[in-house]
C-alpha cells in the first residue's frame, strides 16, 4: 500500500496514538494490514522497504535459530513488541524464555532482540536503539546485511547501553542470557 507522508507539522503537537488505536485502525482498514509501521511515541513511523540481502539473511538466520537454540527458549521473528501504551516495535526476531511464552513477551522477558539492517541501519544502530535500552530490553544484535557485522548492544538504562560493540562475521556471537547458544555469520553461506 502506497501512502502518502507529511512533515508539514515538524515542531508541532501531535496527537498520540495508543497500541490500542492502532489496531482498531488496522481492524477498521485506516491501515492496511500489510502495511508496514511501528509505533514510536504515539507516532506512526512507517517503515523501510526490506532489500533482498536482508530476507536472505533473515531466511538464513530464521533456520539457524530454529535448529540450533536451547529448547529453554523461543524464538519468533517479525511480532509486535509492546513497549509500552504508545510505543512498539518489530524486531527481526525475539527470543524469549519457553515459559514465559509469547503472550508474556514484554520488554522484561525477552532476552535477546535482533534486527538485520540494510536501509534502516541508522535508524537502528540509533533511535530504535535507544529504545531499547530505555525500555530495557537486555541485550540487542543490530546485524548490517551489507557489511556483514554485528554491533551488539547490552547494558540497557535511560541513557542508552552502555556497552557497543561491532563485531565482523568471524566472531562467535554468545548472547549473555541464552545458555548453550552460539553462532557466527561465517557460517552464511
């Protein structure tokens, strides 16, 4: 769906939407249901169209954590991560403890978020970021698509993670709280 997009209010008061008035849009057809959006404080930011070197390796990824995490946890990629009542995201994928299940899925349960980026990799590597370590999520893998690296966020607080640090594709990725776990996107083929 191709919407049209102002920024003719720049500097000026918005109304803020809630989760909840974003899917009673979605469910009335205001937004289309294959639109793709998240909403970042009251405001709904579409987002960047995915290139093909992201789906591969999201495709690739998608298998590798399927096959290869400790049955303590799930996976699930592409779902809403309600922050709070103005604020979600849709991380590439969320991991999250098996027990605490995906209708518990919150900012205190998952245990790792990762987006691959091509075209959004700023956006990324900064405001959604920074969200993420307001909001608290624990630890964060922002993986470049096109660079082939991982920049790998932990440490969350009000002020941002306060440890970064960019990794190439040989280095083994641990993720501090998933046991039995580790990858490389050396293995990408």
């Amino acid at each position: 769906m191709n919407v049209p997009l102002t920024h003719a209010a720049e500097g000026l008061e918005r109304r803020a939407f809630t989760l909840r008035d974003v899917i009673r849009m979605v469910e009335t057809g205001v937004l289309g249901r294959d639109e793709r959006f998240e909403l970042i404080g009251g405001e709904i930011v579409p987002m960047s169209p995915k290139g093909i070197c992201h789906e591969r390796l999201k495709t690739w990824l998608n298998l590798y954590l399927a096959r290869n995490l400790p049955d303590s946890v799930l996976m699930t990629q592409e779902t809403t991560l309600k922050l709070s009542e103005n604020t979600f995201t849709e991380p590439d994928f969320v991991i999250y403890p098996r027990e605490s299940g995906l209708e518990m899925l919150s900012p205190e349960t998952c245990l790792l978020a990762i987006e691959i980026a091509d075209s959004s990799l700023s956006y990324d590597l900064g405001r959604k970021a920074q969200l993420y370590a307001e909001f608290g999520i624990s630890e964060l893998w922002v993986i470049d698509a096109d660079a082939m690296t991982v920049t790998c966020h932990a440490g969350p607080s009000a002020e941002g993670y306060a440890e970064v640090e960019m990794l190439d594709k040989q280095a083994a990725l641990q993720p501090a709280n998933i046991a039995d776990f580790e990858i490389s996107l050396s293995e990408y083929a």
